[in-house]
C-alpha cells in the first residue's frame, strides 16, 4: 500500500481501574492505517477489540484509561488533545459508527434533526444545503425518511442512517463496532457491499470491529486478530485466512462450520480468555494452544515477521521451537 | 454423502405416528389502531412439518420470518390461531388436563437465545434445576435422588465438577456454560424435543461449536430430537439432518439439509445461501441488489409473498400462492417457478408435506 499513513498507533495501552489492581485491556497495541484502507480487527469478546477501537477515538471512559501510548491522526496526538478540540475534528476528521444503532439514534428526534445537529456543531465546517439528502442517497435510503423516526425504520435502515451520519463531513477515517451484528445475513452482506462501495468512491478509510471473522473475508485488505488485549497477528487479510500463522487465528477459522466445503466435525476453541488481571505467563495464548511446548509457558512472544504478516507466536521466532523441544507434561498425558 | 435414512417418510410406513406433526399451523396477531380498523399480522401461515424422533430440524430464515413464532405454538405459549399440532398422533387442542399439559412441557421445553436473562441470577444453578425435577419428575422421591440426577444432567452438558457448578451464581459462569445450564435444565425433564431458539447467536463464534456439537451429543446419547431455529445457515448445515426455511410466515422450502444447500429451489433459498459469508470460497456476486428488507406481512394480498424481491416472479406470483410442491427426493418447495430435479421420478409432481 503506497498510500499516506493517516492513522498510526503506537505502544497503546488501556487500563482499567479494578478492585483488584489495574486490568490492562489494550497492552501495546501497533497499527497503521492508510488513505482508503480497510482494516478489520477481530477476536473473541473480552480480547480487548472494542476497547482499541474506543481508545482511538477517544471514548473511553473511567474506569477506562489510555495509560501510555500514542495515536496520531492527521499529525496530531489525539490522546493529548482536550474536549473541545477533539469535539471539532468528531464527525468532521473521523467518525464512529455503533453496534446498535438503535440505541446509537435518539428516538424522539427525526433523523434529519439529528443530521442538523450534528451539522450546527460544526458551522464552521460548510457543506452544501442539501448534504443530509445527498448522503441519504449515497447509503441508498430516500431521503423522504429525514423526516422519519428512528423506529419507523428496519434495522438495515437504521444502521445506513448512521453511515450516512458519519459520511455528513466526508472524514478520512470512520471507525466501525460490529455495525452489521444486528442484521439478517442478507442484510448484513448488502451493507458490507455499500460500505465497500462508498469507501472506493469518497475515498475514507475503515476499522471494522468483529467476532465474525468470515463476514471481513472479502472485505478487509489487512487482518488484525487480537487476543488478550495484545496483536496476536496481523496481516494482509488474504494471507491470514488462507495460511493462518497463529495457532489462535487457525483456531477462529475452524470454528466456522463451511456451507460449501465438506461436512466435517469441528472443535471451536477450548477454554476461554484468560482473565487479563491475571494474563497468563509466557505466551497468553498457552493454556488453550494446540502446539504449545514447554518454552511456551515461560517465555514471552514478541511478533515475528511470517510472510508479509506478522504473529506473536514462538513457533515463528528467530529461534524457533522445533519438534524435538520437551512437551509439557499434561498435554503429553492427554495425547497419549 | 447425504444420510437419507433420516429423512422422514411421514406416518405412512411406521407403526407409530411421528413424534411431532404440525398441520397448517396458523398463528395471526390483532395490531394497531381502534376496534374496527383491527389489522392482523400474519406471523405464521399454513405451516406444515413433522419432526420424526432422534431427528435434528433446522427451522431458518431472516428475523421477523415466523421462526420464534412457530416455537413459540409448539411451547404452547401461543395458541394457533388455526391449524392443529399433533404430539405423539395427539392434538394439542384436545389435551385439557392440567397433568397432560404438564407431560406435555416436560417432553418438549425449551432453550432459549440469551443465556444472561434465561437464569435468574439472584440463584444458584442448581436451584433452576431442582426446580424442573421437583415439577416434572416423580419418580425421584428424595431430595438425595433429585442431587444425583442434577448432577448427571449437569455432567451429561459437558460441565465438569458438577457439584462445583451446580454451587455457582449464573454470573460466575461464562455465556457458554450459561447456555448448557439451559440445555441441562431442559435436559432434566428427560425430554423427548427440545425447541432450541437461536440457542448460539449470543455466543462468541468459538464457544458455539461446542453448543452444537452438544445438540449431536444429546441426540446420540439421549435421544432427543431438536427443533434448532437459526438464522445461521452453516451451523443448520453443521447439526441438523432436514432444513426448512421460512419467509414472511410460510415454509417455503423442505428438505434434507444437504439437498437444500446443494441444490436449493426456492429463489429466497437461493438469496439467502449466497449471502452467507463463506471465508474459504471467493466472493460470489448476486445478493447485491438485495437490500435484505423484509416484507410486513399485514392483511397480505394473495400470491407468492417473495415476488417483490424476486428475480424470477411471473405473473402468477402476483396472483396464486404457490404450495409446496415436491422438487426432489424428500424436498419441497413453495415456488411457481421452481423447476424439479431431472432424477425425480416425473410422477410426483403433487404437493407434499401436508400428508
């Protein structure tokens, strides 16, 4: 991708303040995005995916906190800036868009009243008269429904009134929460096809969070998988799906039961997140990985270079395990 | 391929009567407006379908289909508002006892889709559980017998040490260990069919093999046949031996899950299947001009209730309700348009299902 870099995060990291210490949700987390991109970041609920993407935009809120880190966007800072100037550069530079846009649109205010809302909170901004009906077209809606409530529409509709929301200013960067997790599938499929399709014409980039790895299939060029609050790998999507190099991406894909290929049994993920209070030692990922070995359990990997990828497992490291390294004493029990 | 034992032959050649057989179940609902502008939603029409024993049914289509409906008469928390549900060769209608109805429940409860609001939480697990064998078993006597069998159910779920598990509050289990406690409550009743609404959309994508690969266990083990409602198509393909798909209140497709997929007739069918994000297949272009807006089935005009997304409407979609018609070998479906396979014998043409 040759494009411009506009969105790069470095070393992030989100805490949240608990009774028993300091949880860290978001631990060192590094992303590029650039000029039309789409990124889509997956992962089991609790891997930390919603609270990155609320730490980019800077909705997070106590117990939350960035507790170290940067994310630049547009050549500022954004965890520096205060209130007021991140209210100028929200739905102008870049905007959000919820899981549920139903409880995202106020219900007792039109959908065009809360496009001119947002359009008065940015006068100094100017955009033609008529932007809430051009971007109602873009999304597909008539705009005759500007003068709907938000429950008079379906939840297809409700979710491409908030796309056509945050497309009011054009921004270079609209961030994504499971938008289409509401949705039918074919509904879901139709909106993922718009999305795409608005993006090559204006041009802005995209982070779209999901638990549903395959619904970014065709849809994302760069894959960030995420597990226990750190990148457990990342990559052009095609490569991750097709020759996934962490054990826990192999395991998300062979979750999903195929509708076409052959009828085999399946085995999802045994266990479930560690609880980040307490992450567990070495490699986060052990205590549920398939290949783990004896060096898993103590020492911590870093992401190493797989291809164009990368993935934070020691079977990928520089000195890396190998067949003939000791199996640890319960998984050999189990195996045999 | 296809195990074609499973599929069902009706009443026709066993003995018995099927296990389930619902005949034009029809469920309306009374909505808006003052006393004489009445409109009625019709959320089920006609619906007919048996459910054999030890059999796995997938019942799929888009939310607002009819699914949780026909659930919903066959939990018998609706009554039909025609139509008739025959349990065992038994109509429902007919069953008036308060012990009969209790048998009833206790053959043929339900698991629900949202594991965090289908337990109480200010209980323990076991409470739920004791609760279901007080009720529904007497043949344990003592409260020592009704802990063992908790335990078993708990077991039988794949939850392990029960007597830890049966201890906890729902909020110290995670969403899948939730979703068990439903299945093993149910299981308590020692059920011959359990009604299984969307039992695995609210769990994470890699706990909900594990729910399915539970359903096959139960099945195997214990018997049960299960009604699976879903909007997920792979994990319908994934568990269930025969599909029917529903749209804007009609069953509009039958039959053995992998004819259905492999050869799907109705053109809803065919909407849906492409729209299901399939990693390991490359993008295939058709359900792009769909918008996925479901149709409001209100005071409906007859005729197909698809035509107005359908590529392939004629003009006697505009007129006609198609029925179901056989297509294939144990596979139905309600389309004018619909051409059968070439092995099917050109005889059987007529429609099926309603036996």
């Amino acid at each position: 991708m040759s494009s411009a870099r506009i969105l790069e995060v470095r070393d992030l990291q989100v805490t949240y303040d608990s009774a028993r210490g300091g949880v860290r949700a978001v631990d060192g987390v590094d992303l590029n995005v650039h000029r039309g991109e789409f990124v889509g970041v997956v992962g089991e609920s609790g891997c930390g995916k919603s609270t990155l993407l609320f730490a980019i935009a800077q909705l997070l809120s106590p117990p939350a906190a960035i507790t170290g880190g940067s994310v630049l966007f547009s050549g500022r800072n954004l965890v520096t800036l205060n209130d007021k100037q991140l209210r100028a550069m929200r739905w102008r530079d870049y905007s959000v868009v919820m899981q549920s846009a139903m409880n995202a649109l106020n219900p007792v205010r039109s959908i065009g009243q809360q496009f001119q809302d947002t359009l008065e909170a940015h006068r100094d901004t100017p955009v033609s008269d008529d932007r809430a009906v051009e971007v109602m077209r873009l999304v597909g809606i008539d705009p005759i429904h500007l003068k709907s409530y938000p429950h008079q529409l379906s939840g297809g509709m409700r979710q491409r009134a908030m796309i056509a929301m945050a497309l009011l200013f054009t921004p270079d960067l609209i961030i994504m929460d499971e938008p289409t997790s509401a949705l039918d599938v074919v509904a879901q499929r139709s909106l993922m096809v718009q999305i795409k399709e608005l993006q090559r014409e204006l041009g802005f980039a995209v982070i779209f969070v999901t638990h549903d790895m395959s619904l970014v299939s065709h849809f994302s060029d760069n894959l960030l998988v995420m597990y226990a609050g750190q990148v457990a790998e990342i990559g052009p999507t095609r490569q991750v799906f097709d020759s996934p190099a962490h054990p826990y991406s192999r395991g998300l894909l062979d979750a999903f039961p195929s509708i076409r290929g052959p009828r085999v049994e399946l085995t999802g993920i045994p266990g479930s997140p560690p609880d980040l209070a307490q992450p567990p030692t070495g490699c986060r990922f052990h205590p549920r990985c398939p290949l783990v070995k004896e060096r898993c359990l103590v020492e911590e990997p870093a992401l190493y270079p797989v291809g164009t990828a990368y993935a934070r497992c020691l079977w990928h490291a520089p000195h890396s395990l190998s067949l003939s390294d000791p199996i640890p004493l319960q998984i050999a029990v189990e195996t045999a | 391929m296809t195990d074609l034992t499973t599929v069902p032959d009706a009443t026709a050649t066993s003995p018995r009567p099927p296990l389930l057989e619902a005949r034009l179940l029809t469920k309306h609902f009374s909505i808006g407006g003052g006393f004489f502008g009445r409109k009625k939603l019709h959320a089920v029409d006609d619906a007919s379908f048996v459910i054999n024993r030890g059999e796995i049914v997938a019942l799929a289509g888009e939310s607002g289909s009819g699914k949780s409906t026909i659930a919903r008469l066959l939990a018998r928390v609706y009554k039909p508002t025609a139509g008739e549900i025959y349990y065992d060769g038994q109509p429902l209608s007919r069953m008036r006892t308060r012990r009969s109805s209790q048998a009833y429940r206790s053959d043929v409860p339900m698991v629900f889709q949202d594991p965090f609001s289908s337990l109480n939480p200010a209980y323990r697990v076991s409470h739920g559980i004791m609760r279901g064998l007080r009720l529904h078993r007497p043949d344990l006597r003592t409260d020592a017998a009704r802990s063992a069998e908790a335990a078993r159910v708990v077991e039988a779920v794949g939850l392990f040490p029960a007597a830890d598990i049966l201890e906890r509050y729902p909020h110290e289990l995670s969403g899948g260990q939730r979703q068990r406690i439903g299945f093993a409550q149910a299981l308590a009743y020692r059920p011959k069919l359990i009604l299984a609404d969307e039992p695995v959309s609210m769990l994470d994508v890699s706990i909900r093999i594990g729910v399915l690969n539970l359903m096959s266990k139960l099945r195997a083990e214990a018997g049960v046949s299960f009604l699976y409602i879903t909007h997920d198509i792979a994990s319908a393909r994934y568990v269930a031996d025969r599909m029917l798909i529903m749209y804007a209140g009609h069953i509009v497709e039958s039959g053995p899950t992998e004819s259905v997929l492999a050869r799907p007739k109705h053109p809803y069918t065919q909407l849906l299947l492409s729209a299901v994000p399939d990693p390991r297949a490359p993008l295939t272009v058709g359900a792009d001009t769909d918008r996925g807006e479901p149709p409001k089935v209100v005071d409906p005009a007859p005729g197909c209730r698809f035509r107005f997304r359908c590529p392939l409407a004629i003009e006697v979609c505009h007129e006609v309700t198609p029925a179901l018609r056989l297509l294939g070998v144990g596979h139905t479906a309600a389309c004018h348009v619909a051409e059968p396979d070439a092995d099917l014998a050109p005889a059987t043409g007529a429609p099926t299902e309603t036996t």
